[in-house]
C-alpha cells in the first residue's frame, strides 16, 4: 500500500516532521514531532507542533503512534504535547534503554515512560497499513527506521544523496554498525521511497528530504554502491572527529531519553533542565 505523507520542515533544527495516513479520516501516525525550544531564553513554543495539529483535525484523522526514530539530539520531541491534544501512543525502538544507561550518570531517568518499545523488525499497523520498525543501529544503538506501506522513515541512518550519513560519534554510535544499516535499507526494492529526518541542503538547492533506494545506491556520497564497509568506517570516523556537539544536544537528551517529558517542576514550581559542566 501507498500511504499519503504530509511533511513539515522545521528550519530552526532542520528536521522534518511527517503525518503518515492512508485516507482521509483514516488513522495515522505522525514521525519525529517538534517542539520549539530557544536556548537563550529556556523557552518552549508550539508553533511547530500546532502545523502538524491543524493537519491532522482539517483532515479527519485519528492518530494512532507517535513515533520517534531515536533520542533525538538535536531537538525536543513535542510527542506529550501531541498525545494530550490528539491522543496516540508514542513508540521508539526497545534498545533506547541502551541510551538511557549510556547517559543515566549525569541524566536520571524522569520515571517517565515511552507507551511502547518496538522489537527489532516488530510488525505493527497504522490503521489498515501495514509496518514494520527495522532496528538500524550506528548513528546510536537504538535507531529505528520505521517501515509504512512502500515508505522508509529513515531517522539519521541516511541523508539526501548529495549529503550523506550520520554521525557515529555520540554514546554507542558505530560506523561499522551503520553501514551494515543501510544496506540493509539499501536491498528494499529500489522503487522503496525514503524519507529523511533532517536536510543540511548544500549550496544552490533548497530543503528535500523524500528520495529512492535506487537513487541513494546511485549517488549518495557517502554510502553508494561501491563503497565498502572499511572505507566507510575510515572517511566516517575522520569526518565525525572534526564536527561540533548540536546545539541543543544536552537540553534534547535529557527531555527525549524520557519520552519527550520534561523535569518535574522543583519547589518553587519552576521546571529545570541540567546542564552538566565539564561532564562531555
């Protein structure tokens, strides 16, 4: 089956949000939500989320998942938000408690809890289309890429072509991991569409985030046919030596690896995130 796929690019964070249904007033899930945050001032907003809401009521739809592909850690999920204005569970894959004991010294758990954890290649429906969620370690242990109907969401494994893969350099990331990942990705039917969770467009193109099997077996710089595994460990680890931490990287990990909640409010009735000094 061919779902319809509404997507909502936030430019801020340079993710991309999706709305996953069969038919108008069918049920749907919606992919790796949203939630403002400006780390200057500790706010949070919904203007992001509230697009993906507006969609989703002018549409009749029902929200079955709210799905995550990773502990995001380069912004806040709005899936609490989401759930309490339409309802849903959320989901992520089951090895996200191998993230949470990889940051449980300096980030506790909230005692929060995801409403389901997928087991590697789980079958599982949204409304009448069929799903699977496909365990893709590397970028971290605990990536998923989520399997709709002729759809890939492919969380971080893969960029567009023309820019690449992931990062393998967060707690338990592994090049090795991530190329065995992606071709795994890479032997769906070529005809298989892919959709990424962010765009770093390079110079003269604006955003794209939907492309093919066949098209990233062609062309993607990184991870094409051809490239073997060593050579790809060997360009991943030098390139990820050279990049700088995300910007929201200490705020997102502590909210996402507890289900996108935030700390409990103290005292005074203020809620806090940690920052930890000199621990990374």
């Amino acid at each position: 089956m061919k779902p319809q796929i509404q997507a909502f690019f936030d430019p801020v964070t340079s993710t991309v949000t999706y709305v996953v249904y069969e038919a108008e007033g069918s049920a749907c899930a919606i992919v790796d939500p949203v939630l403002d945050y400006d780390p200057k001032s500790g706010r949070t907003a919904t203007t992001a989320a509230d697009r993906v809401i507006a969609f989703v009521r002018a549409h009749g739809l029902q929200v079955q998942w709210l799905l995550e592909t990773h502990a995001h850690a380069d912004h806040l999920s709005a899936a609490p938000y989401l759930a309490a204005e339409l309802g849903g569970q959320t989901g992520i894959g089951a090895a996200i408690s191998t993230v949470q004991r990889a940051f449980a010294g300096v980030f506790p758990s909230s005692g929060a809890h995801f409403d389901h954890l997928f087991a590697p290649d789980e079958q599982f429906m949204v409304g009448r289309l069929p799903a699977r969620a496909m365990h893709v370690p590397g970028h971290t242990p605990a990536d998923i890429a989520f399997h709709i109907g002729d759809a890939l969401f492919v969380g971080d494994t893969l960029f567009m072509p023309d820019v690449g893969s992931a990062r393998c350099d967060f707690p338990g990331g592994d090049a090795g991991a991530l190329y065995r990942s992606v071709r795994r990705i890479l032997a769906l039917p070529e005809a298989t569409r892919l959709f990424m969770c962010h765009d770093y467009p390079p110079p003269g193109r604006g955003p794209a985030w939907e492309t093919t099997v066949a098209a990233q077996r062609a062309g993607n710089i990184h991870l094409h046919d051809g490239v073997g595994e060593a050579d790809f460990v060997a360009m991943r680890t030098k390139r990820d030596g050279t990049l700088e931490m995300p910007a929201l990287i200490l705020p997102a990990i502590q909210v996402n690896i507890n289900a996108g909640q935030m700390p409990a409010p103290e005292e005074n009735g203020v809620r806090y995130l940690r920052i930890p000094v000199n621990a990374f």
